[in-house]
C-alpha cells in the first residue's frame, strides 16, 4: 500500500515543475520579448506593452536575478525528477497515475528549459550578435 507521503512528494514535485515552469516564461515576458522586439526594430510595440504593464520595466533592471532565481528552480526541478532513488508506487492504478505523472512533470520541466533557453539567449546574446554582425 504506498504511504501519503509518495503522493504528497510526488504532488510537491508537479507544483515545483510548475513554478519552474512560471518562473521560466518570466523570463520571456521581462526580457526576452523587448528586447527581441527592438532588435527587430518594433520599438513602438515596446513603448505600448511597457505603458500597459509598467512592471515590465522594474523585472527588466532586475534580470540578473530573474534568471537567475529561474535557474535555481529549473536546477531543483531537475533534481526533484532525476534524483536516484525515485520510484511509483506498487500499486497497479497508483503505479499507472504515478507513471503519467512523471511524464507530465518531465515534458513541462523540458519545455521550462527550453523557455529559458529561448529567454536567455534572447536578453543575453542577440543584441551581442546582431551587433557583431553588423544588423
């Protein structure tokens, strides 16, 4: 019979993978899409989208810290999902629920990554690049 504690580690894990998940489309919102915009020459579109959510700007100075505390939750995430030891439980309905779970959780923590991924190069190296290659 599995323990309560399986299912509330396992339901901890599915929110943490969400919040990573959060966190790393944060990245996109405050970083990434301006800075894509104006590089691409929408600087307008920027103007209208920070005057409709001014916290967009406040994100923006901060986002050393954005991605970085987006990081850590996609390092922990990854633990939480990798770590040895894990294991369904022995029940066959548990262990099919338990099965899918896992699934899930690792198809939105690889889709985090990729976000972040996205979002990163975005804030960090396309202005770098456009500019080395004289766009």
């Amino acid at each position: 019979m599995p323990r309560d504690t399986d299912i509330q580690s396992r339901l901890r894990e599915g929110g943490i993978t969400v919040l990573t998940l959060f966190t790393a489309s944060g990245t996109l919102v405050c970083c990434a899409l301006p800075i894509t915009l104006v590089t691409l020459g929408m600087g307008s579109a920027v103007i209208g989208l920070t005057s409709a959510a001014p916290w967009l700007i406040t994100l923006s100075h901060y986002k050393g810290w954005v991605f970085g505390g987006s990081a850590v939750l996609l390092g922990l995430g990854g633990w939480l999902l990798y770590r040895p030891g894990r294991s369904c439980p022995a029940d066959p309905e548990l262990g099919v629920l338990c099965s899918r779970l896992d699934a899930w959780n690792r198809r939105i923590y690889w889709a985090a990554v990729a976000i972040w991924g996205i979002g990163a190069f975005a804030a960090y190296l396309l202005l770098p690049i456009r500019k080395a290659l004289g766009l």
